[in-house]
C-alpha cells in the first residue's frame, strides 16, 4: 500500500474542519510531533514504537490539499 507520510502539526493543516474530529486524535496519541501516514483511502496511521496504528480517516477531496501541503506524492 502507497502512503503519505506527516507530522501531526501538518495533518491538521490538511484535515477540514469537521472532516475528523480533533478530539479522537489527540486522545488516539496524536500530537502536532507524531509521525503519521495517510494510504489512498484517507485512513491515517499513527507510528507509535511497536508499529503503527489506524486512527482515523479522512473524507472526500483530501488528496489534492494532502500533496499540495505536504510537497509528497504516494509512496
């Protein structure tokens, strides 16, 4: 499977407002130094040490703003 992968800080400038909620993250580990990925299908990932864990998902247009903020294509 092809990611993109982020920091937390950027995933929040990616995710639209009520597209996720900010909550759910933050509770999940999510912080603005987390590394995450998100795959083709808007599911974001969060690296913890013993591997990576699915918290979350992203809806509709996200993966034009996700390329454009981050400058990274799939991979």
């Amino acid at each position: 499977m092809q990611f993109i992968e982020l920091t937390g800080k950027t995933l929040l400038d990616v995710v639209n407002e009520g597209e996720i909620d900010f909550k759910e993250l933050h509770q999940a580990g999510v912080t603005g130094d987390s590394i995450v990925r998100i795959n083709k299908y808007g599911e974001i990932e969060l690296r913890r040490a013993d591997g990576w864990v699915l918290v979350g998902g992203l809806l509709g247009n996200f993966e034009e703003r996700l390329r454009r903020l981050t400058g990274l294509d799939w991979a």
